[in-house]
C-alpha cells in the first residue's frame, strides 16, 4: 500500500485534533470539576445525574421544608394540649376541694374565680395558631375556634346528636328567700309551705343555652331502622299503659318554676333560655334502657366572646346573611404533610377530639352553683345582723326573724348539698376530660416518634444522595491534573511528531 504525504499530513492533523480535543475536555473538567459538561459527552452519566438530581430535590423539599413545618405544628399543639392538661387537672382539684370540703366565704370566693378564669383560657387554648394557621380547627385553618368578640347579630342553625349517655340528674329549687324589704315584710315571716324545697329531674343538655324558639319537631329520635322520627310519636310502656312522649318546646323555665318544677313521667319540656331538655322519670327511664339516640334541631342568635363556634362541632348553617347561608358539614379533617416519598403524616388534632362542649358549660353550672351557696349565706348573715338591731328588738320581730332565718339556712344548707354534689359529679366529667386530652397527647407523641425517625432517615438519605450525585458527576481534580498532565504531554508528543514526519519531503529521497 502507498502512503503518501497528503495522507501522513491528514493523520497527523487527525490525531493531534484528537489530543488537543482531549487537553481540551481536561482543561474544562479541571475548571468545574464536573465529569461532563453537555449530555452528548456521556449519556448515561447524564440520565443518572438528571434522576438524581430529581430525587435529590424532592428529598430536600420534605427534609428541609416539610418535616420542619410538620415538628413546628405539631410543637404548637403540644404546648397547647400540656396547657389545656394543666387547666382541666386544676378544675378537678377544685372540684375535689368542693366535694369535700367545708368552705368558707373566701374558699367560695377563690373557687368562683378561679372557674371563670378557667372558663376563659380552656377554650383560648383552642384558639393556639401555627404561621397564622388555627391549628385545631380541621380545614378551616383561617377562623378561629371561638367568637374573639360579641356577636349579638349573628345566627346559626344547628343539628346537634344527642344520646341516651348525655341524660343526666339535675337538682331545681324553689321557694328561694327574698329578703324582707321593710319591717312589714319582716312580720309576714315565712309560712312552710314557703319554705324553700329542692326537685331532682332528668335532663339532657344541649351545648347552648339563649336558644331561639322551636317546635316538636325539632326534636327527634332514631328509630331502630336509622330513621329520624318525632319525639312526640314515640310510643312506650308508662307504668300500666302504653303512652306517647309528651314534648312541650312553649314554656318558659320562670313559669315553670312557679308551677313547682312539675313535670308528668311521660314529658319532655324543651327551654330555650338554659337549652335543657327535662325529661319525666318514665320517659328518661326508656330512652336510657332502649339506648335511644336523639337530635335536636335549633337556631340561635347572638354570641358571647369565647363560646365555641358552631361549625366546629356541628352540621350547621350560618344564616346571618339569610339571602347568603353558609352552609358547613361536619366531618374528619385531617390535614396531612408529605413528609417522605410515599409517606405522610396528619398534622393536625382537631378541637372536637379534645374539648368538649360541655367543659364550659359545666364550668359555668359550677359557678353558678358558688355563687348561689355565696348569695344564700349572705342572706343568712344579713338576716342574723337585722336580727341585732334594736328596731327589731321587740319579740314580735324576733320571732318573726327566727322564721326568716331558719328559711335562709335551709336554702343555704340545700345550696351547699347542691354544690358539693355538682362538684362530685364535676370529678368525674373532668376526670374525662383531661383523659380526653392525655389520650390526644398521646396520639400526638406518637406521631412525633414516627416524624422524628423520618427526619433520622431523611438526614441519612440526603447524604446518601448527595454522595451518589457527587460520584457520578464530580470528578477529583487530582485525577484531573494527572490525566491532563499525560493528555498535554501526548499533545505535545503529537505535534513534535509530526513536524518531524511532515518535515520529510520527495526531495529528500533523490
């Protein structure tokens, strides 16, 4: 084969090509320390570097975004459940101090202080945000769980479930004294039949009390088919005779009182001013044996500061604004994070897992229960210093006085029963509670753990993919200057080559 010069000439110039474009590539890996710099240059380093890259950046959206957004809201919760803990066990050591205890004008006094302040900050835990983020009301991370204000204006339609587990015994007195007004009235005295008497009936409680007027209809049982029927066509066994519930919804609870607190075994008496429910003996009795579900529908009108908002808790309607209602569903909101690949985890604890509607209205039935054992000995202690001064000196008002007196310590000594029993009875309901709460803690714990591993293993997992990005498009720039050192050196050797076989010409061979 004949090799001429033209062909040595484009062989070297190939070749030296080829080494220069070697120096080249080196050159530029040694300036980024990249293995390539254009997908062309290796294919499949590039496809690895793109997945990686792609894994790369989800995991760092869940380790440095997520999972620190996740322990920031479940820190809030915590803090906010370790204080609703801390309030409730204080209510029940009142409580215990209540039943217990005989209590003196300034226990009653502390007592009442402290349930109202209790009262207030139970709920305002519940108020606990997170960036903004109301972290205990579902979905609806922009309202708050209570009104922040009065709202005399707006109104709600409400459906509350209620079962045969919510009857309750519920203590009502009557004949309460009214002090005489003037000698007069001292020498009325008290007739016994005056006397102040207690009444102990069943009731259920609905979560509100200032309710708007409603009709039997509104009031309804679950039949045994699922279905809702009217409470006043329920059909059961009083006494000898089969009878239908008997449910009143138009009388006022003044007028009942001044009735004497009667109720008939098989009625239902609704009042709208305390939202009671009071049952006779033979009704309750039934709807406790036949475990009988109920739901009561009704509107209100008017709310104070701190009382929970209905859509929290209940399928309800806003109907401030009657040509635009709001309509709200309730139902399980769990909000969940992304916090690994194929993984999330719920956030959120929702305030209908862990206050009850009844915390506040239980608190305030305790208040009122001291402030009627206050209000009692108070009449007593005035009634014994009218007892001492001298226009009521003559036998006639002692005597009458005596009267007055001895109707104020019954009332008294029935008000102080009455609290020690409420405060008993309020050991148990906050007993539960805070049980409801420690059981919420410790769900959150658990979720915690679980967010605390995953970061572990999502910490790992960076490096890991970090190290794997690094290997597969980094390169050492020891290697580099090694390669390029031998790459320069046989760019050189290229050219002195061919100089030298290019220098050689025909001329040189004649």
């Amino acid at each position: 084969m004949r090799v001429t010069n033209s062909m040595i000439s484009k062989n070297s110039m190939s070749n030296m090509n080829n080494n220069k474009l070697n120096v080249s590539k080196l050159n530029n890996q040694m300036s980024s320390q990249k293995k390539i710099l254009r997908p062309s240059e290796d294919p499949v380093i590039a496809i690895r570097a793109l997945r990686l890259r792609s894994n790369l950046n989800e995991l760092n959206q869940y380790f440095e975004r997520n999972i620190p957004d996740a322990q920031s809201w479940l820190e809030v919760t915590e803090g906010a459940l370790d204080n609703m803990e801390k309030i409730l066990d204080s209510v029940y050591k009142k409580c215990d101090q209540g039943a217990n205890d005989t209590l003196s004008e300034k226990d009653r006094a502390a007592i009442l202080k402290d349930l109202e302040s209790a009262r207030h900050q139970i709920y305002a835990e519940g108020n606990a945000d997170c960036i903004g983020r109301t972290v205990f009301t579902g979905y609806k991370t922009n309202s708050k769980l209570t009104f922040s204000e009065d709202e005399n204006d707006t109104k709600y339609e409400i459906s509350e479930k209620l079962s045969y587990k919510d009857i309750e015994e519920e203590r009502f007195y009557g004949n309460l004294v009214d002090l005489p007004a003037s000698s007069q009235d001292v020498l009325e005295g008290v007739a016994i039949e005056d006397m102040p008497q207690d009444y102990t009936h069943k009731r259920i409680r609905l979560s509100y009390e200032g309710l708007d007027d409603l009709s039997p209809e509104n009031i309804k049982y679950i039949d045994e088919d699922g279905n809702e029927q009217y409470l006043s066509d329920l059909e059961f066994q009083s006494g000898n005779r089969v009878v239908f519930a008997n449910v009143t919804t138009t009388k006022s609870y003044s007028e009942w009182a001044k009735e004497g607190y009667r109720v008939g075994a098989n009625e239902a008496i609704f009042f709208k001013e305390t939202g009671e429910l009071i049952l006779g003996d033979d009704l309750a009795n039934y709807l406790g044996s036949s475990k009988t579900e109920l739901s009561i529908d009704y509107s209100k009108q008017g709310f104070k500061k701190g009382e929970l908002r209905p859509e929290h808790y209940f399928n309800c309607k806003d109907v401030t604004d009657a040509n635009h209602p709001i309509t709200y569903t309730k139902s399980n909101q769990e909000i969940q994070f992304t916090i690994a690949f194929n993984q999330s985890l719920t956030v959120n604890t929702q305030a209908s897992d862990v206050l009850d509607t009844g915390i506040g209205r239980d608190i305030d039935e305790m208040a009122n229960v001291v402030e009627a054992a206050v209000a009692a000995h108070d009449k007593v202690d005035k009634l014994k210093a009218m007892k001492k001064e001298t226009q009521y000196a003559d036998p006639e008002y002692q005597e009458a006085l005596d009267e007055w007196i001895e109707a104020a310590e019954k009332e008294a000594a029935y008000a102080d029963d009455n609290l020690q029993k409420t405060f008993a009875h309020g050991m148990t309901k906050f007993q539960e509670y805070k049980k409801q709460v420690t059981l919420a803690r410790t769900d959150l714990g658990s979720r915690e753990d679980r967010l605390n591993l995953t970061n572990n293993r999502m910490s790992n997992q960076q490096a890991t993919f970090e190290n794997l990005k690094a290997r597969n498009e980094d390169k050492e720039l020891s290697d580099i200057i090694i390669e390029f050192t031998a790459a320069y050196n046989a760019y050189q050797a290229s050219l002195q080559a061919s100089a030298k076989a290019n220098g050689q010409t025909l001329l040189n061979y004649l």
